[in-house]
C-alpha cells in the first residue's frame, strides 16, 4: 500500500468516528450560525474523467445537489447571505451555492439538477469566454493528454516534434508547447490543431470540439440559465487579475458587466476572483465599482466579521468524497483548521 493510501484510509477513519461520535453534529451547533459558501466549477460529460475541483461527473453533481435537499441545510440565494451576513439574519446552517466560470456543461447538467431540486445558485461569468466561444485549448490539451494511453506523441508544430509521454515531466512539456502553439494559432489553425492532436491521442477531434466540453454557454444559454433560476455575477472578463496592479480589477469589471446587462437581470453586484488571485489593494477598486462581497478559492466558513471582499468557500470536487463533504459542511474540519493554526501561532510565539 502507498503511503499516499495509508493516508488517505487514516484520514477516513478519523472522519467516521468523528461522525458517529458526534462531533459533526456538536461542530454543526458551535458552526451553525457561520456562512457555508460551496464553490463549483464544470461539469465532465465525456467518458472517462479529468479535473477533480474543475469538473464534477453530472452524477456526482446531481446526488450532492440531492442530498443537500433532503438535509437540515439551508440553500439560500448569495445575495441574502451577503446582506444578512452582518446581522446573521439568515437561518442556522445556511448554504449559498456558487459556480465559476460558465462552462457548457454547466448549462447542459448543472441548471437543470438546481432546477429539479429547487436550489438557488450563483454563476460567475467569464465573460471573455463566453463572447469568443473558443475551447479553452489550455484546459483541452492536458485533458487529452492526461486520459490517453499514448506513450509517445508525434505533432508537427513549427516542425517535426516528437514528445515522450510516458513520464509526468514529457508530459508537462508536450502541454507547454502544445498550448502554446495553440494559443499563438487563428482559430482555424487551432482548431485543426486540436483535431490532429486528438486523433493522434486516440480520441475522435472533431467529435470532441463538437461536444463543447471546453467550451463556455452562449450569452443566449446563460440568458436562459437566469430564466430558469440561476443569479448571474461578475468574474472579469479576461480571467486575469495581477495583484501588483490591484487597480485593473475596476476595468475588469466594468468590462464583465457590460457585456453581461444586455442578457441577464441579475444585480451584477457580486464578484469571484479568477483563480482566487486577490489582495487587499483591490478591495477599495471593487467598492467603487460597485461590487458589495467577492469569493476566494480559499477554504473556510463565513463569520460575520468576515471581510466582505475576501469571502471564503469550500470547493466540491470529483475526488471529495462524501463523508468528506459532510465534514466540511459540518464545520468539523473547519474547526481542525482553526486549532491547528492557533497551535502554530503559539508555537510561532514561542509560548
């Protein structure tokens, strides 16, 4: 057994007996009036799977959207979270449900579980994405890359390139060239590109642009998505933030909301970091713009005193397993966090 696995059965262990102990239940109660803001990104719709926080299978999906229906947690919108944060007006055990990016899948699988179950929820929108409607080729390649058997791949790129796959070192630099190539390529040469790449994997290319698993929802399907019950909120446009430049967040989201209020009705008041690149500096630039709360990729619960532009979440992913849901949502694992970071200051302070 790898250590990797003994680690992961111990861990388990711990969680069970946590669980039926009690000690989901007593960290819920001393949790209880704290902000449980779940983060999602896409949906894997093709065989096999890749992406553990970035794509969930729509099954995964669906029985987590199921089991929070029938449990003693309360969805509620992002916006009354946010406005009832201060005064902890919302209910004990309340749960905001939030999404990033826009993916396809998101729209094909996502809207439709919500729908059925009767669960509010946020999209942050890259709108950039959206507009361009060109496959995220940055996310396809090592994707295909990652699910292929092939130990060695052949491509013609600027010349001849032979890369060795059989290794995690080949293959992070056939990802590097290959989107490379691609992202300095017009959409038509890419998207031939791709298609070569893919039948050379062993997958059918065009099938696999054709399916839109890489792709984002039109401004018309996320017209519809707001239809049928989903909030629709800011995530820039280009999907980049630089915290050496903090005041290029205001543009950012000037742009983002521009392109979305001829579709969508939502406030556009909320916002998501892209990839949680954050810092301090932005918070006066997003409350000149107009912005009232923004999320992280940072793990946590929301406390009242809480910095309203620096919003913690728990992401769900393929690989989380259940029992491992429940403790985050418990508060059990939160708590572990906050011990062990008291215990590190003590020890940092020498007491």
């Amino acid at each position: 057994m790898t250590r990797r696995a003994t680690v992961t059965q111990m861990k388990n262990l711990v969680l069970v007996l946590a669980k039926y102990s009690g000690l989901f239940w007593l960290s819920g109660l001393l949790t209880r009036n704290q902000l449980r803001i779940l983060g999602y990104h896409g949906i894997w719709f093709l065989d096999g799977h890749y992406g553990n926080h970035l794509f969930m299978n729509p099954e995964t999906f669906g029985a987590r959207m199921a089991w929070l229906a029938d449990s003693k947690y309360h969805v509620i919108p992002l916006e009354e979270g946010v406005s009832k944060l201060n005064n902890g007006g919302f209910q004990p055990y309340s749960v905001v449900i939030t999404i990033d990016d826009g993916w396809f899948g998101t729209y094909q699988h996502m809207v439709p579980s919500l729908a059925e179950h009767g669960l509010p929820a946020t999209l942050y929108a890259y709108t950039g994405a959206i507009e361009s409607q060109r496959p995220l080729y940055h996310i396809l390649v090592p994707a295909l890359i990652a699910l292929s058997p092939a130990k060695t791949l052949e491509l013609e790129l600027d010349g001849p390139c032979r890369f060795d796959l059989s290794d995690p070192a080949g293959k992070e630099n056939a990802v590097e060239e290959i989107s490379t190539a691609m992202a300095q390529a017009s959409e038509e040469d890419a998207r031939a590109l791709c298609r070569t790449l893919a039948d050379k994997l062993g997958f059918d290319g065009e099938a696999i642009l054709a399916s839109r698993q890489f792709s984002f929802m039109t401004f018309e399907e996320l017209a519809a998505a707001e239809r049928d019950g989903l909030d629709i909120q800011l995530h820039t446009h280009t999907h980049h933030l630089d915290v050496h430049t903090p005041e290029t967040v205001a543009s950012e989201v000037e742009i983002n909301r521009e392109k979305l209020a001829p579709y969508v009705h939502s406030s556009l008041q909320h916002f998501c970091y892209p990839s949680g690149v954050h810092s301090e500096a932005m918070y006066g630039y997003l409350q000149k713009s107009g912005v009232r709360s923004a999320t992280l990729v940072d793990t946590g619960l929301v406390r009242s005193e809480s910095p309203p532009f620096a919003l913690k979440r728990l992401l769900d992913g393929e690989d989380v397993s259940q029992l491992e849901f429940e403790a985050e949502l418990s508060g059990f694992l939160e708590l572990l966090r906050r011990a062990k970071s008291r215990l590190q200051g003590s020890a940092g302070d020498g007491r």
